[in-house]
C-alpha cells in the first residue's frame, strides 16, 4: 500500500508540474490523494478555475490552504464528503480564493456557522452553495450568507435539520436571484417562512421540500401565485398538502407552462382528484405517487388518457385476500406474503 501511495503521489506530481494549463480537473472518487496532490496542483497549475475533491477523503485543511495560495482563479470548488475540513480550512481558501461562483460542502459534518461567516465576508460573487448535511449550521450561518451573496442562485440545506424560518426570511430579503432552493429534511419550516420566500423570490424554478413537514396548501397557494417558473417541486412526506393545494398549483401560470417535475410520495391526503386536476399541467414529464394511498390505479388511468406522455411512478399494495371459512386460515398483510 506505501508503495502504491508513493506512485499516486509521483505521478499528480508529474502531473500538475508538466500540465500547468489545465483549467478544469476532477478527481470525484480518488480517496487516495492527499495533501501533497494540493500542494502540486497549487504550485504548478495557477490557472486552474474548476476542480472537483468529492470523496476525497484524505484531504485536510492544509490543501485549502495551498489551493488559496496558488489557485486564485478557481471559480468552482467541490469539496463534498471531504469531512476533515473544519472552519479553519474555509477561512484559508476564501482569503485566497475570491472569485468562487460554486462551493459544494455536502457532507462537511465539522462545519458551523463560523465557515459560513467567513464565505460572507470573502466571496461575494458565489451564486452557488451545497450544505447538504452539514447538521451543525443553525440559522445564524444562513443569515450570514444571505447578507453577504446577494447574487445566490442555488442553495441546499437539505439535512439542516435545526434551521427555522429565519433562514427563509434572510433568503427572501437578501436573495432575490434564488433559483433553487432544496430544503429536504428541515422540519421545522413552516407556511410563514415560505410565503415571504415566495413572494419576493420570483425567480424560483426548483424546490426540494421533502419532510417539510409543517407545509399545508398555503405554501402552495403562495408559490402559484408568485412564482412562476416553477419547473420542479418535490413535497414527498409533506403530509398536510391536499387536493386543494393541488387544485393552485395546477391553475397558476407555473402549472399551465412550467412545470416538468412534481413529487409527491407519501402525500397521504392526496387522492384521484389531485390527478384530475394536473390534468391542467400540459408541461408535465414525471409524477411520484409513491405510498399515496387514496390515489387509485384508475384515477391514474384517466390521468394518463389525457397526458400520455407523462411517467407516473406509484406503488399499489397487494390486495388482501379473504379469511378462509372458519377463521382457521392465515392472514395475510396488505404487502407480504406469509410463507
């Protein structure tokens, strides 16, 4: 294995020393580079704009503090899973790295509102940041993104599981390029948070609003309304929504001329009416009705008749047979048989 180390180690030497034009460069997956391969890349490739680190594990602190010295032109950085980096590592790269338009952190669990302040105060073009599963953001942190980037269009918090509709908030009244915005898993979100988010961020074309548990047809409702190039909801487990909210979504501009992508597994309110009324979305490509369990095979039929192009993913349980006379036969669930 040491052996095996020292050749990867040699050859992205090699590597960065007689490429030194190189612009773009992914190592998605390389769990073997190190430090050192940092080191390389930023004492030979100063050119470099985009570089792609997911996974690679090994990679700590001291690379961003290399990157940031001599990669001053990066403009895309993906750092995702890389779970030894630490604030420390965030305040080096930004003091160098200024012209970052993408930083992916998803699965950077040591990072805390402090990293973020530091992206604020440095990186002012970023219109692009994944914090998907960093667990230790609070509120605090997102305000003080949304008060420094004003130009984000993409943001991910899903798995932030301690943000409030303060985060909302700040991204309503500082961002209102925001494009996309993914907020799985963050359950304490509620109606309040998204309607000033709706109102103000027209520009909106995809959600992520899984286990957004809180949500009810009025954050439906409001999104019709104010945003109208909607293209892509997912509002799986958000139980709470009804056919009524449907009933918006599928009348409003978004739904008539936009709208690709609605996910809506675990909906359990939802029922074949819904189906009669995304009848409207003339646009739409994929619908998820996993687990919904008042939709019927033949409200998705007739849905279907009148948009035949539209791929519907649903699950329908086995229908449970009858006791057999005299109550002596085994019963069988609604999803498994008993052998």
């Amino acid at each position: 294995m040491y052996v095996a180390l020292v050749w990867i180690l040699f050859v992205m030497w090699t590597f960065a020393q007689n490429c030194r034009n190189i612009e773009h460069l992914n190592l998605n997956g390389c769990t073997k580079i190190t430090d050192s391969t940092c080191y390389s890349l930023s004492r030979f490739c100063s050119k470099l704009k985009h570089l792609d680190l997911t996974s690679c594990v090994s990679i700590t602190n001291s690379s961003l503090k290399g990157i940031s010295e001599g990669c001053r032109h990066l403009e895309y950085l993906n750092l995702s899973w890389c779970d030894q980096i630490t604030k420390d590592g965030i305040e080096a790269l930004v003091r160098g790295c200024r012209s970052l338009r993408a930083l992916l952190l998803r699965g950077c669990t040591q990072l805390e509102d402090e990293a973020l302040k530091h992206i604020q105060n440095s990186c002012h073009e970023l219109v692009s940041l994944n914090l998907q599963s960093c667990s230790r953001v609070t509120d605090e942190g997102v305000v003080q993104i949304c008060r420094g980037c004003h130009r984000l269009q993409a943001l991910c918090l899903s798995g932030c599981g301690n943000l409030t509709d303060a985060s909302l908030t700040a991204l309503a009244l500082n961002c209102p390029r925001l494009q996309i915005l993914e907020a799985a898993r963050c359950s304490h979100l509620t109606d309040a948070g998204f309607t000033l988010l709706a109102r103000n961020c027209h520009d909106l074309e995809k959600m992520d609003l899984e286990e957004c548990i809180l949500i009810t047809d009025s954050t439906l409702i409001q999104l019709s309304i104010h945003c109208p190039k909607l293209q892509a909801l997912s509002l799986s487990h958000c139980e709470l929504i009804t056919d009524d909210g449907i009933l918006h979504l599928s009348n409003s501009p978004c739904g008539h001329e936009r709208l690709r992508v609605l996910e809506l597994d675990n909906c359990l309110l939802i029922t074949d009416v819904a189906l009669e009324h995304l009848e409207n979305c003339r646009g739409l490509e994929r619908l998820e009705l996993y687990d919904c369990q008042q939709v019927t095979r033949a409200g998705i039929k007739r849905m279907r008749a009148q948009l035949p192009h539209v791929k519907v993913h649903a699950y329908f349980a086995p229908v449970t047979p009858p006791t057999a006379v005299g109550g002596s036969g085994q019963r069988l669930c609604r999803c498994c048989v008993i052998l």
